[in-house]
C-alpha cells in the first residue's frame, strides 16, 4: 500500500496598507500566536523610534550599509519613501519557506510590486497579497495622531501617501476594509487559514524519488 507523509509549503504574504490600518500589529500578533509563522524585520536607514530595538523591530542601517546591500543582491525588495529606504532582506524569507514556515511581511505598495514580479517560482508559488483599507481620510488621521508620533506637517505627507496607495488596492489577491482589532485579526486569520489549504501548496514526501539511493 502506498504512503503519505505531506509537507506543506510556506506562504509568503505581504500585508500593505495605509498609515493606521493595523498590517505591522496584524503581522506581528498572526507570527506570535501561530506557531507555524514568523514575521519578517524590515530593514530601514531611518533612526529609531522610542523603544524600537534593532532586529526586533527594523534591522536599523545606515544608507551606504543598505546600498552596500543592493549592490549584493541582499534585498528581496526594496524602496524609498519620505527619502528613507525600507527593504526585506533575502536571508528573512527563503529558508523558512523552504522550511514549509510562513512569512509575513508588511511593506508599502512600490515593495509589494517588486516582489510580485520577482522571477524566483519559490517566491511566485508562495505569495498570499492583502490590502488593507481605512474606510476614509478621517480615520486614516485620527488613528495616526492617536501614535502620537506625528507632526501635523508629516500628517500631511502621510494623508498624501495613503491617498496614493489606497488606489492599488485592487492589485491585490485580497482587500478588505478595516474595522477593530479583533475583527481585523478574525479576517486576516480566514484569509491565510484557507490559502493554507490549497492543494497545490502540498507535497506527499513519500511519493517522491528518494534522491539518496542509488
């Protein structure tokens, strides 16, 4: 009789969304709770934040470190906002997709393009988008002065980013809109539940060549 010994294959989803949708809390609090999941540390040449600690929350680097880092091919993408560069280092996502390990990553819509049309089949094959949206501007400014982070000048600039981001929703495998948190968590954890089942995404181990014989 034959055998099953199943191996399912890791998801890369790549969360975007504006200034205030929850996709860092979303991402962070999905990687703690699951086992099966990890979050992937972006890497930015911005200073930090109050209580921000270094490969905790961003790998904190220094511009002519992050170029150094493009020119190696380091970066599985990559781009500059508010003239500070964001990226997600390779060595972050392809071992634990190899690994059958899940990768969360929450980066802006140039980012979420450039891995889209990355070449790699493990990357195409893994790849879960969510856009999520705030229902309007209103909302998108109270949740960013609620951080308290924010001058009303940058405020501005995030409206403005967030104006232009919410037109690529429709980009996206799944978009939807925010409400609270726990609701928010709910659909996010749906989304990934299912595309967690998806038959492609299986390989029975036993029925493959054992590559070791001769």
């Amino acid at each position: 009789m034959g055998e099953w010994q199943f191996q399912r294959s890791g998801l890369l989803c790549v969360v975007s969304g504006p200034s205030g949708s929850g996709k860092t809390t979303l991402c962070r609090r999905f990687s703690e709770s699951d086992g099966a999941a990890v979050y992937a540390v972006s890497a930015t040449t911005r200073a930090p934040r109050e209580g921000e600690r270094d490969g905790i929350d961003y790998h904190f680097l220094d511009r002519a470190g992050f170029e150094a880092g493009i020119a190696r091919g380091d970066f599985l993408e990559y781009a500059e906002v508010h003239g500070r560069l964001y990226g997600t280092l390779k060595s972050e996502v392809l071992g634990h997709l190899a690994a059958g390990r899940d990768v969360l990553m929450d980066i802006d819509v140039q980012g979420a393009a450039l891995v889209r049309a990355a070449t790699d089949p493990a990357i195409r094959a893994a790849l879960v988008d969510i856009f999520i949206l705030l229902p309007g501007e209103a909302e998108i400014a109270n949740r960013v002065r609620a951080r308290g982070t924010e001058t009303e000048e940058q405020l501005a600039i995030r409206l403005q980013t967030a104006r232009e981001e919410s037109r690529h929703w429709s980009e996206y495998r799944y978009a939807f809109i925010s409400s609270d948190r726990e609701t928010d968590f709910a659909t996010f954890r749906s989304i990934l539940a299912g595309e967690r089942c998806r038959s492609h995404r299986l390989r029975n181990l036993a029925a493959e060549p054992n590559l070791s014989s001769d």
